[in-house]
C-alpha cells in the first residue's frame, strides 16, 4: 500500500485557559497528524483534554476563557492558528467538520430535518429550493436513512437516536470535508445502533477517502475503528502507534494500566478507573504527569518530563523508561 498524503498535521499544540484559578494546561504540546483516508483514535481518562484539542482544530474553543497560546495546525498544510475569523468560518464545516459528543444537541429541536440539511448544504451554492431537497435527500440517502423524502419535514424529537446520529453524520460530511473529528459520537446509542453507526462512518471513509479523529473512551471502538491511536494524559500525548502495535505492545505505563483496566479477553468495555487521580492541569507537577499513579516512576521521574522516543513503526512515547539510560 503506498502511503496517503497527510492531511492534517498538528504541531506542538497548546491551549490553555486563563482564569482566576491561573493557567489550566488543557493541551499542552499535542503534536500528531493524520493522512488521507486514516482513522486516528485519541483515548484517555476524562478530562485529558481530548475535546479541548479537538475544538482546538476547529477553533472554536471557548472564548475568552481559552486562547491557542502556540504551534500549528496545518490542513492541507495551510496553518488554521493564524486564518481570520472570517477564512476560519469557510474553512469549518468545509474542509474540517465535527460530531459533537452529545447527539441530542446537536441538532436544533425547532427546525425540521430537510431546513438543518439544507442550511448544512446552502454555503456550497446559489441552487434553488428544489435542488438543495434534492440533495438533502440524497445526503440522507449517503447515511442510509430510508424512504428520506419522508423524513425531510420531520422534526429531531420526531426521529430515533440512531437515526438523529446518521443525520447528524450526514451534516458533518455535506460538504465533502477532508476531515472530520467524531467526539464520543455514540455514547448515548446502545450498542447495535453503536455498531451499526461506525460501520457506516468506515463506509463513507471508504468511498471518500475521509480522514477521521476518532475521540472516545472505549478500546473496543479504538480496534473496530481506528488505524493509529494517540493516548493522552493530562494534557499531552503519551504515546502513539498503530492501533495493532500497541495492542500487542503498550509502552507507556498509563497506556498499559488503561489496558489493564478492561477485560483481557476482548478489550470491548469503557476503561474502568484506575488508582490514583490524574493531576489538577492547572497546579501540575514538574516532572512526568503520571509518576504520582506509575508503579515504575523513580526519582529521575520527578525531575523533568520525559521527551518523546521513537521506536520502530513510528511508535513514539513519552516515557523514561523508554529512554536507554533507563536500565543503568
Ligand atoms: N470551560 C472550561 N473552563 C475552564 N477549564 C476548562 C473548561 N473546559 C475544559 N477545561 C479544562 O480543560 C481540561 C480538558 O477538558 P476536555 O473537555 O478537553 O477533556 P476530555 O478529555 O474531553 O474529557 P471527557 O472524556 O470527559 O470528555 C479539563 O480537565 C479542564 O481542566
Ligand atoms: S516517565 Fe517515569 S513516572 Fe512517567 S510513566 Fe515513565 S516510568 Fe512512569
Ligand atoms: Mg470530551
């Protein structure tokens, strides 16, 4: 397989909230990229700043509370930290879209389904009411709705989970975007609809050549879903790898204990706690975010934090133990 074209590439990211507490770490140096086509996952613990980093990509973090203090996030290897407001609006929903983590507010209860479609399709032409139902219709249709010229003049209250889920879905991808971030987008289905939601999503991937950011707690979505995985921890990534590397290979002490925390037979429940809180991102420690839980942490730990390795396979992590002066 020859290797796609990079589509997003973020660098050495940091956005942090100014307030009186001081200054929450919330992202604070992610760098990762994602090619054509690619699933990549992010998991971690809540409140890692997953979603942060997310409406980071977006710009739309919550103003004036955060501020995109540095780095660069470069689509299509233009820069969206340094766009206007202005070129960032033509930029959302176009090239880069988002599911938002809570499916039931995603969609506005006073318009009908055919009118949110067709706002979603409006910015991409001058084409009459007749031929954006048509569309409509048809992007209904891309998200396997049935019998979708009923459903144009529904109402969400009107609609099941699921099916508010693929209309959601077929908003985010109206527009052709080259990528788009799928934050906790099944959390609230059980789990048929669950499945039945990511297939879709891969299948569209698959006529498209898509690029997703895949956010989610759950390792069994990570493994149906995601081609590479990024785990983060309090504010950073930790390691990343294939998604088969680092089932087979976890490096990162957090990366193994989240493991640990599921059942070992088939990685398919939601992590389940492990010992110790993570760090409050606002009072965090000097050296590795994770040495007050790690069995492994020694004093160098404490230190500094620890600088990311590369392995083989383009597996990268964070950890000292992964640094060779580590066994002497
Ligand atoms: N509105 C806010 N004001 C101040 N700090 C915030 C705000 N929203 C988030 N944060 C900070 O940013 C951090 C990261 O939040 P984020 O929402 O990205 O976490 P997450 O990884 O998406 O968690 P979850 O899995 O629960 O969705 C939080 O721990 C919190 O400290
Ligand atoms: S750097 Fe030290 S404390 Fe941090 S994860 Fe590695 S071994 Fe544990
Ligand atoms: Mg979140």
């Amino acid at each position: 397989m020859t290797e796609k074209d990079i589509v997003l590439e973020v660098k050495d990211l940091h956005t942090y909230f100014f307030n009186r507490r001081g200054v929450t770490k919330a992202v604070d140096g992610v760098s990762f990229s994602v090619r054509e086509g690619e699933t990549l996952g992010i998991v971690g613990e809540s409140g890692c700043g997953k979603t942060m980093t997310a409406l980071s990509l977006l710009r739309l973090i919550p103003k004036p509370a955060a501020r995109i203090v540095s780095g660069e996030i470069l689509l299509d290897g233009e820069d969206l930290v340094s766009l206007s407001d202005k070129d960032m609006r033509q930029v959302r929903g176009r090239k880069i879209s988002m599911i938002l983590q809570d499916p039931q507010t995603s969609l506005n209860p006073v318009f009908t389904i055919g009118n949110q479609l067709i706002e979603a399709l409006g910015a991409q032409g001058k084409n009459s009411r007749k031929e954006m139902l048509t569309k409509a219709m048809e992007a209904l249709r891309n998200v396997r709705v049935a019998a979708p010229e009923r459903r144009l003049d529904d109402y969400p209250h009107q609609m099941s989970g699921g099916m508010k889920q693929r209309v959601i879905g077929a908003i985010a991808v109206s527009a052709s975007p080259k990528i788009i971030i799928a934050d906790e987008p099944t959390t609230a289905l059980d789990v048929t609809i669950q499945l039945q939601y990511l297939r879709l999503l891969k299948d569209i991937q698959a006529e498209t050549g898509l690029a997703i950011i895949f956010i989610t707690h759950d390792f069994g979505i990570v493994a149906r879903m995601c081609d590479r995985v990024a785990v983060m921890y309090a504010g950073r990534i930790v390691e990343q790898a294939d998604v088969r590397d680092l089932f087979n290979k976890p490096h990162h002490p957090y990366t193994q204990a989240l493991m640990d925390s599921v059942p070992k037979m088939d990685r398919t429940d939601r992590l389940r706690a492990i010992d110790g809180q993570p760090p409050f991102l606002w009072d965090l420690p000097e050296g590795c975010r994770f040495a007050p839980r790690c069995i492994n942490a020694r004093e160098v730990c404490t230190k500094s934090y620890p600088e990311i390795t590369m392995h083989e396979n383009n597996h990268s992590v964070a950890c000292f133990m992964s640094q060779p002066e580590w066994d002497n």
